[in-house]
C-alpha cells in the first residue's frame, strides 16, 4: 500500500496485489487527500487522511473496502496512524493544543489508550516536527511499540511500551522497529554527529552497535 498524486494533485491511497494490479482508495471525508501507510496480514490498511483544512486523522481500510475513520481524542493538532499489527491493534500519535506529540494505542473495539514516556520534554511542538514530542514506529505481535521522544535536554531517547503498559527508555536514540520475539533496531549518532545502525536484545542490559 501506499499513495499516489494525480493530475489535480490530490493524493489517494492504493493497493498493488502479487498479481501487479491496483486498487485505488479513498477515506470517505478525504476532501485533501488519503495515503496508506501500513498493511497487516489480514489484508487491512491503516492510514491517515487530510480533510479540507489539511488537519490528519486516522483510518482502517478493510479487505471488503470498508473504512472506518478515528481520532485521536484531544489531538486537535491531528492524528497521525504510524503502525499495525495482525491483531488490529494501531500505534499512532496526536497533537494536543499545543502542538506537542503524544502517542496512543487505538484497539480494534475503537478505545484508546494515551502515553507517553516518563522523561518527555515539552520545550517544542509542532505538527510533524519529528525531532520533539513522542513518536511511536512500530509495534509487534504481542502489542509491545517502540520509538522515540525528546527528553528535557533537548535529546532523543528510544522507548519500548509493553503490552501491559511498563515503559522503558533506552539509548541509543531511535528505535524504528520490533519484531515478534522484542528485538528492537534503530539508529544513533556518536560524538562526531555520524549515525550508526544498532540492534537491541529484548534482554535490557544488551545493546548492539553494528559497524561496516
């Protein structure tokens, strides 16, 4: 899945099967545009869309074509569907009035559940400024995310939420993905201001730096 921009230069969502056709998809309130952005293995897409004002909010695309939209409660700032799993379940985040990003759990019986990491700072905000607020990428099987935030300091700390809620914070900076057994791959940036790749064990204490 993902978007395309036609002639008039709204974007629509779409679908290329192994077979290499397509389906094209837009949410029903879509008035500025519709992208997928993340498929599961049941054949559902989550994605965002823009209304007329160009604020984002959520979507489910299921494999009969329904659509059912959401937003994040309270985010007046926007919703943005980051990730998804097998079991319906998105990671995602909104902005407050603010403008500063939090994150939340969306279940597939439409509740929500807000977090964000004890040590998150709030000296910046703005819609789609990734380098402040809580920016949840992934999350796994078993309903464990991982991602980043800006601490205090002005610095980007990863986190992986359990599915039970237990927060942990880590460095290295960025945690991008988790697969099913809890490994956690992502980047950092050393004193030089180079970045380099890392993979962390689920055990805690283990943090790998890859070099090439």
């Amino acid at each position: 899945t993902g978007w395309y921009v036609d002639s008039n230069g709204l974007s629509h969502g779409y679908i290329r099967y192994p077979n290499g056709t397509f389906t094209s998809f837009d949410a029903p309130h879509a008035t500025g545009g519709t992208w997928g952005i993340f498929p599961n293995n049941t054949g559902e897409i989550e994605g965002i869309y823009f209304d007329s004002a160009g604020t984002m909010h959520g979507f489910i695309r299921y494999p009969d074509g329904n659509i059912t939209e959401f937003d994040f409660p309270n985010s007046p700032g926007g919703t943005y569907s980051q990730a998804f799993n097998d079991a319906g379940v998105v990671a995602g985040l909104g902005w407050d009035a603010n403008g500063l990003s939090h994150g939340f759990v969306r279940y597939p019986n439409g509740k929500f559940t807000e977090f964000d990491p004890p040590g998150l700072g709030t000296r910046c905000s703005g819609v789609f400024n990734s380098l402040c607020g809580t920016w949840p990428l992934s999350i796994n099987s078993e309903g464990a995310i991982t991602g980043y935030f800006m601490d205090s300091n002005g610095s980007l700390i990863s986190f992986v939420r359990g599915a039970n809620g237990q927060m942990t914070e880590f460095e290295p900076a960025s945690g991008y993905w988790i697969n099913n057994v809890g490994e956690i791959v992502g980047t950092f940036w050393d004193t030089n201001s180079v970045m380099h790749p890392f993979l962390r064990d689920p055990n805690p204490t283990f943090a790998l730096r890859i070099n090439f």
